[in-house]
C-alpha cells in the first residue's frame, strides 16, 4: 500500500507543472524585419525581430539571429517601420461616448484606429463618475477596445468649495489616478487641496488659477500644468486678489488684455516678444528647475484660428463625420464655444495664438518636459478623438520640433509622467519587458512624422488590430457599405 501511494504522489508531482497549462500560455505575435524605431534614442535599427507574448514585449533582435517559437502569429514588416504607440495625455471620457445616437463612432476606437494606445482623462463627464474606470478595467481585461486609460476624478473647479480636501480623498479612494485643478479656485480652497493630495502622494495637474498665478502654484506643489496656454496669463497684469464667479475671471482676464496689448499695431507680437523676454526665461526657469511638465494642447489654438477665419474649411473637414451632429449644427448656428467666445475680440484670438506658439517655443529650447495633449472628447469644440493628435505633432513640428523630439512627448515623455503618478510607466519605447503598444506604419517617422496618421496596423496591451479591420471598426454606423463584402 505504501508503495502504491508514493506511485501516485509521484504522479501528482509530475503532473503539477502542466496544470492549467492551457489557460497560463500565451500566445506569441512576432513582428519580423521591421525597421525599428524604439524611442530610446533618436535611431532606426533595420532588420529586427520584436517578440511579444500576452501584453508584454518579450524579445528584440535582429530577425536573423531571434528565434521564434511555434505557433507565433507572425506579422511581416518588410520595408516598415514599427515604433511605440502615442499617449494623449490630455484628453476627455463623455459618459455618452457609449451612445451611438450621440458619437457615430466610439471615441475609444477612434484612438486605437490613430495608433493611439493611451489616453489620460482630465476630468471625465458623466455621472457616476467611476464609469471610466469601468472603462479602464474592461480594456485591461479584453472586454471592451480602447486605449489604456488613467484618468482624475471630480475635478476641482471653483470657489468656494465646501471640503476640497474632501473631494481629493474620494477621488483617491475611488482609484482615480490623479486630481485635477481649476482655473476658478481661490487661494485658500487650492492650498486645502494641494495640501491633501500631498498628504495622499496624490498626482495634481491643471490650470493655474488666476487668484494664485504660477509662483503660488509652484509653491503649492503642481505636479504638472496641463497646458500652454496656461502660461499665457502670466504675461497679462491680471488683478489676482479678487474673489470672482467664473464668467467673471474670464470677463476681467479679457478686459486686462484688451487694455494692455495693443492689438491693432502691427509691431505688436514683437514687442511684446521684446518686452517680456525676461518674464518668458524666468517661467522656463521655474518649471524645469521643479521639474514640471507641461502639456501642448496647442490644436486648441489651431482650431480656434480655423473657425473664425477659415470657416468653410474647417466645416469640411473629412473627421468631422465623427463628432455629435449637435457641433454641426452649432457651427452653423455661429453658437459653437468658440465663436461665442471670442465674438468681437478676434484679434485676441490671432494674438493668442501667435503668443502661445512663442511660450512653446520658449519651452521647448528651455528643457522644460512637454507632454503630448490635444484637449479632445468632450464633442464641443471640434477637436476630434485621435484624430486630433496628428494635428498636435503635425503644429510641433511646424514649430520647430524635430519629428523625434515630437513623437517623444507622446512616448517617452508620456511614460516618464505616468511613472510618477502610477509607478507604472511600462511602454514608451520598444524594449523587453514594456507594454506591447506598437505601431506599424509604412514610412519612416523620423522623417516625416504625417506616416503616422496611416497605420498599417496597431497593436494595444498586445492585441493586434490590422489596418483593414480599425477600417471596419471606425466606420459609421448607416454609412454607405459598397465594396464590402
């Protein structure tokens, strides 16, 4: 008897590493003789094999030299060039983005359909807010396509605020992943909620509200400043010890630049480029001494300058077909945000654009960390889901950016940012052990960054999504089917 049950100990010995084999193996994709750009320096290295199992790179080498295992799907690369996915670290979720009636098309499909692989949510829209991160697991799990999401909870708009501290807890209880700041927030409720995300080692971005300005906002303890733009309104002698409503602030930041620039004169942008060198050096000097990124968001820009100069282009644009019908008809209406907002004052708006590609250029000879955003999402503003960050990389080039030095603030300065607001900064570049987020695309984007707005195919957290089939996904649903099968 003795000897029958060490038999069958035996047995059960052998037997356990094969257990649930069936389940724990992953399947294997290898991308082969790609010309790879992997984000770690500005280099192509030709002829690699990248090897990815699950979620994960697993391998990089050179194709003759990497041996694939059996039963690999694998995807040849002749002649393309595979690089890491984007991040849109800034954008917006709408609850409604589920609604086909609303988006004709799913924004988180639009991203993937762009190569775009992550996105950061700066304060979602819907209610209950944990609908994002909803979201987020089921695209972890495989339930539902899309990008990777990290995202704030409520965002801190305005003051007064009953309990800012208590609004940062609960966004942290909840699992978000950052608290977002306001524009409209008074000394005393940002320094509660500055106060207790530091207490939580809680990520913080956002506006830089006008009663604090950037000093108090450095001196708080931002981690971040969420865009360019933001770093306008230290060029403008805005009156900060003031306790005002919303439309308020925005009525006496105007006013204050009204009175201050000249607008008509045609001297006006480099005088104020003259003036103001010292003030420009000095905010670079800040935020990269705190080492605070800052995100571009400059399509805002872009967008704005089209619909109130350029109308009929901008109406006719082909992604158009992706927002609400409700923008459309705003647009014709002449009740879009924009249009309403800048209804009198165009010239600020020229201004303002001229201005910020100025502090951009400023931050990028600088040092300062830039991170790649486009404000999209929120169907308001003509800013379409992915589509969108081409727009952003195709402005950072024409301003000076190298394509490199462009794609790195959707990738590698990206990961650097997530890293320290999540400790999981795992994609970015092509390297064993990162995040398989990866595009293929036809020409070499160190050359000609525009290669990028037609993937041959995108993979996400390790699934594989081919042209043909992110063609299928982002058509919209009742247009024309011909030459479908």
């Amino acid at each position: 008897m003795k000897k029958i049950w060490l038999a069958v100990a035996a047995v059960i010995l052998l037997a356990l590493p094969l257990m649930g084999c069936g389940k724990q193996v992953e399947r294997f994709t290898a991308f082969t003789h790609v010309n790879l750009v992997p984000m770690t320096c500005e280099t192509i290295i030709e002829n690699q094999t990248v090897l990815v199992e699950g979620a994960r790179i697993v391998a990089v080498d050179g194709s003759d030299a990497l041996r694939i295992p059996k039963g690999a799907t694998v995807i040849d690369g002749s002649g393309a060039y595979l690089m890491p996915g984007l991040a849109d670290m800034h954008m917006h979720t709408r609850q409604d983005w589920d609604d086909q009636d609303v988006w004709p098309v799913h924004p988180l499909v639009l991203y993937l359909a762009n190569g775009v692989t992550t996105i950061r949510d700066f304060a979602p829209q819907g209610s209950p807010l944990i609908y994002v991160l909803e979201w987020r697991d089921e695209i972890r799990a495989g339930t539902r396509d899309g990008p990777a999401i990290l995202a704030s909870g409520r965002l801190l708009y305005a003051s007064p605020l009953d309990d800012p501290a208590g609004i940062v807890r609960r966004n942290h209880d909840l699992g978000f992943d950052f608290v977002k700041l306001y524009s409209y927030l008074s000394p005393e409720d940002y320094h509660e909620a500055m106060a207790a995300a530091g207490e939580l080692g809680m990520y913080s971005s956002g506006h830089i509200p006008y009663a604090v300005g950037l000093e108090g906002t450095l001196h708080e303890g931002m981690d971040e400043v969420a865009h360019v733009e933001e770093l306008l309104f230290e060029f403008i002698d805005i009156a900060r010890d003031q306790n005002l409503s919303p439309e308020a602030w925005l009525s006496h930041v105007a006013a204050s630049a009204l009175a201050q620039w000249n607008l008509p004169s045609p001297s006006l942008l480099g005088d104020v480029q003259a003036e103001e060198s010292e003030t420009l050096i000095w905010i670079v000097d800040q935020l990269r001494s705190a080492d605070v990124p800052v995100c571009t968001t400059m399509v805002i820009d872009d967008v704005i300058q089209r619909k109130l100069f350029h109308l009929a282009e901008f109406a006719g644009r082909p992604e158009n077909r992706y927002l609400p019908s409700q923008y459309e008809e705003s647009l014709k209406r002449g009740e879009e945000k924009h249009q309403v907002q800048f209804r009198g004052i165009e010239d600020l708006a020229a201004f303002k654009h001229d201005i910020d590609l100025w502090i951009l250029d400023g931050l990028r000879r600088g040092g300062v960390r830039l991170l790649l955003g486009t404000d999209a999402g929120t169907g308001g503003m003509g800013i379409v889901p992915g589509y969108s960050l081409h727009d952003e990389l195709r402005i950072l080039v024409e301003n000076g950016f190298t394509p490199y030095e462009a794609i790195a603030t959707g990738t590698v300065n990206a990961a650097s940012v997530v890293e320290r607001m999540t400790g999981e900064g795992d994609f970015g570049t092509i390297e064993e052990g990162k995040r398989a987020d990866l595009i293929l695309v036809e020409g070499n984007p160190l050359e000609d960054v525009t290669t990028v707005t037609a993937p041959l195919g995108v993979m996400a957290a390790g699934r594989w999504y081919a042209q043909e089939a992110l063609a299928e996904m982002i058509e919209p649903a009742g247009d024309s089917a011909v030459g479908k099968e």
